[in-house]
C-alpha cells in the first residue's frame, strides 16, 4: 500500500464537500482543469497520475487544515476542485476503492 492510499483510506472530509466533489466528475475534464487545480504554468505536460495523485493529495491536506483553522485564505469552491481532481485521480490509477471520503 502506497502512502497516498493509506492517505486516501484515513481521509475524513465534510459529506457536503465530497458530494459536491463527487458531482463535478461528471464535467471534470482532466486535460482542461488538471493544469489549474495544480498550478502550472500554461502548455506544461501533466504529470502522470500517480503523481498528480500525490501532489493533489498534499494540496488537499493544506486546504483542508485552512479550513480546519478558519484561514481566511480557503476558499470552498477551490477545495471542492482539488477533491474533485483527486477522486478522478484516484479512478485513474485504481485506488478509488480505498477513498471512504464520505
């Protein structure tokens, strides 16, 4: 088991972020918002999935202890993208039945 499986199975987030996270894989594009949710620079190649998988998980475990601590710098809509991300990640590379998310 990778650390970001053993990540993903012990992750406890909010039901209404992962419902929300849940819904935009239906429009979720990884081609088109892949880039944004990690934050690289236009026309740089995406990384593979299990590394976008580990830097999504490291960037939800930052947006998640903002919003645990009331930071004035997390923003809902952006947290529910990089869950987003992260579950079609977690499809991607075939740990998305070890994500009890919700």
């Amino acid at each position: 088991m990778t650390q970001t499986t053993f990540g993903l199975q012990t992750t406890i987030r909010p039901r209404l972020l992962v419902v929300a996270a849940r819904h935009g894989l239906a429009q979720y594009d990884r081609a088109r918002h892949l880039a944004r949710v990690l934050g690289l620079p236009l026309g740089y190649p995406l990384p593979a999935p299990g590394a976008a998988q580990d830097a999504l998980v490291q960037r939800e475990a930052e947006m998640d202890h903002a919003r645990r601590h009331h930071d004035a710098g997390w923003h809902p809509a952006d947290h529910v993208m990089v869950m987003t991300a992260l579950l079609h990640e977690a499809r991607i590379t075939g740990t998305a039945q070890a994500m009890p998310l919700g």
